[in-house]
C-alpha cells in the first residue's frame, strides 16, 4: 500500500563527531510504503525514496507525524545489519 502525504522531518546530522541539529521541511510528493516483511500489526514503519539520496521512514500509526531522514548509503547498511540478524526481539 503506497500513501502520499506531509510530513515535518527532524533531521540530525550524521553521528560522527558533528554537530546534531533539526531541519523542518515538508515532504509533499513522498511516496511511502510499508515493508513487505511488515505483518498486519501495527508496529510497522513506512519508507519513501526520497530522490536518488535519502530515504524517509516514518511510524505507520502517525502518518502526518515526524519522519527520520537518512542517506540511501546509511539505510543500505542499515538493512544488510537487520538481515544478518544483528537485532533481535527482547
């Protein structure tokens, strides 16, 4: 299911020693979908490729709400952790 929507992201710079700060901008024409892992609960979040560089997730059960905004590079190593197993359920 794909939805389209606004949302403000708050935007940190990356954790690597750099100042962290917040950027408010809207993300009108994002196109955002939930995983296909994702089950029929309501812990899911929803991703949107945001140009050819970042990605947007946001929390499924607040769509008008916060978005996190990351570089596709990031996101990309991100995933490949989760599917390697590198978190697990408590």
């Amino acid at each position: 299911m794909r939805h389209t929507g606004r949302a403000t992201v708050e935007r940190p710079a990356a954790a690597d020693g750099k100042e962290i700060r917040a950027v408010n901008y809207e993300l009108p024409g994002a196109q955002w979908f939930k995983s296909s892992h994702s089950g029929t609960a309501n812990e899911c979040v929803e991703v949107a490729w945001l140009g050819d560089t970042n990605v947007g997730v946001r929390d499924s059960k607040h769509a008008a709400g916060p978005a996190l905004v990351f570089r596709r590079t990031d996101w990309a190593a991100f995933t490949t952790w989760l599917g390697k197993g590198g978190a697990t359920s408590a």
